[in-house]
C-alpha cells in the first residue's frame, strides 16, 4: 500500500503564519524520501471519529524521514514532541506561544481548521518523549488533543512511533474513546532497495553508470552472504537508515575517491567491515537523540 492511499483523506493545507517557530515547525526544504511501503493494522471503531493517523515502525526504519516529508507535502506543521516534556496542557500552551501573547482569536481559528481538516499537524518521536514525560504525560497529551479535536471531518493530526509505544497509544485512545488510523511502515523489498539507490543519486544530481549500478548490485549479492535468511535479509536491506548508510558510501567511493575503485567487503576482527559500519552508525544515531533529550 502506497503513503498517499493511507493519506487519502488528507488535503494540502494553508499554514498560519506564526510569532515563534521552535516547536511547532514549518518543513520549507525538501529532504531526500523514498517512500516506504505501508499496511493497515486497524482502520478505526465504527461510528467512533478518527482524530489521529498513527504511523509505527522499529527503529531506523525511517519515521522522522516520512514525517517530515508528510509534513513538506501536506504543509503541515512538523512537531518533534521530544523537544520538552508534554502532558494535559502543552498542546495547547504551545499554540498559544506559537502564536503570541494576546493572539487568542488567531488560536481558536487554528483550533476550529484543525477540526476541518484546514491545518494539519505531524506529531514526532514519540519514543523519545515517553523517556521525559513518561507514558502518564503522553496519555494526557493524547487526552488534551482528543479533547480539542471535536468531530473532526478527516483526521487532523499524524503521529510516528515505535511498534511498542504505537501499541501504548492505540490502547490510551481506545480507552479514551478516540479514533484511530493505524498503519504500519514496512521493509523495503530487494527491489526497492536497488530503487532507493538509485533515486538517492537521481536526487543529488549524479549519474550511475551501467558498470557502477553492476557494481552496487554484486555489492548487495555480496552483502547478503554475510546475513543469514531471507527475513533477516529484508530487515537488514530494508532499513531506509541502512540503505542511506550504503548510500552514502557508494558515493564516497564512487565520486569522491581519486579512483573509481570496485566495491568490496573488508573482512576485520570475524566481521564484515561495512556491516560494523551501519551498526556503529545506527547506534550513534540513537546515542545523539538521547544526547539531545538530556541536553
């Protein structure tokens, strides 16, 4: 299932101009995104109105990339809710302080395109907020949310987190009676990895040779050897941060070396040094999101 059939119900909408941008953010450069494949996991109650469109996925799979791209192409407002600790009344502090002091009317037009699918926010890195707000602040947060979004004619806010933490927050709006969407985003296949490759140099404006593409495709072959089965193939292939890891390499040897050497695996210590690589990385990259939270 393609991103745009489970947004189907979600305009291009007209952003208000704000006073402060530090929360509530406006995406204005287009990043890199290749589209991740999406499955429905519950579309809702019946006769219960979605208020959210909830996306889960592991981790590196490519969350904040989707919501940010979400965010690019919807022209909605992008929220990394780990900023700050958030509970029952910062979703609604942060409005007033996005929009200023004194500027309740503007707020409470926000509010009601909310509710008419005229403004739409995209609610980040919930994960990494339950570390400072604990599940009883995100409980609330939702609960502040669902509150304010009255009978909303589409669903107005989109929100990313982990499997576990998707769970939690599928649970806390059944128990508060709040309609969701679920969706989860999936591996990239085979194919598509060799696609993400691709449109990573098409976006940057360089041209792979027949050879190099060759090339990259026994790299991967090679790759693979070094893995294990099929599943743990796709789960190691199909992580849009494992293939933008790969991505970045092909270019440094590609492009940036004096010579256009062939690909190879290094072996070093038992282990693959490209695999080491990516793991050192992914891990780095959790390592700064704690970083940043304890900042």
């Amino acid at each position: 299932m393609k991103l745009e059939d489970a947004l189907h119900e979600i305009k291009k909408c007209q952003q208000h101009k704000l006073q402060d941008y530090s929360v509530l953010q406006v995406i204005s450069d287009e990043e890199f995104y290749y589209p991740s494949p999406v499955s429905p996991v519950s579309l809702g109650e019946e006769g219960v109105a979605n208020k959210f469109i909830l996306f889960s996925a592991p981790g590196a799979v490519g969350k904040t990339a989707l919501a940010k791209h979400i965010s690019h192409k919807y022209g909605a407002f992008y929220w990394n809710v780990a900023l700050k600790p958030v509970g029952g009344t910062s979703f609604a502090g942060e409005i007033a302080h996005a929009v200023g002091i004194g500027n309740g009317t503007l707020q409470d037009k926000i509010y009601s395109s909310l509710r008419t699918g005229e403004i739409l926010f995209v609610l980040d890195s919930f994960d990494e907020a339950s570390l400072i707000s604990r599940r009883e602040g995100i409980k609330d947060f939702l609960e502040e949310i669902g509150n304010i979004l009255d009978q909303p004619t589409s669903p107005p806010v989109i929100i990313t987190a982990r499997t576990e933490m998707a769970k939690f927050i599928v649970e806390s709006c059944k128990e508060l009676h709040f309609g969701v969407k679920h969706y989860s985003v999936d591996y990239f296949s085979e194919d598509d990895a060799q696609s993400f490759i691709k449109s990573y140099f098409e976006y940057n404006e360089k041209q792979l040779s027949y050879e190099q593409k060759e090339e990259i495709r026994r790299y991967i072959e090679e790759i693979k050897q070094h893995i294990g089965n099929e599943a743990e193939i796709q789960s190691f292939i199909g992580y849009a941060q494992v293939l933008s890891i790969l991505c970045r390499q092909i270019d440094k040897t590609f492009f940036e070396s004096k010579e256009k050497r062939r690909l190879r695996l290094t072996e070093t210590t038992g282990n693959d040094r490209l695999i080491y690589t990516i793991i050192k990385e992914l891990i780095e990259r959790e390592q700064s999101k704690l970083s940043t939270i304890n900042e």
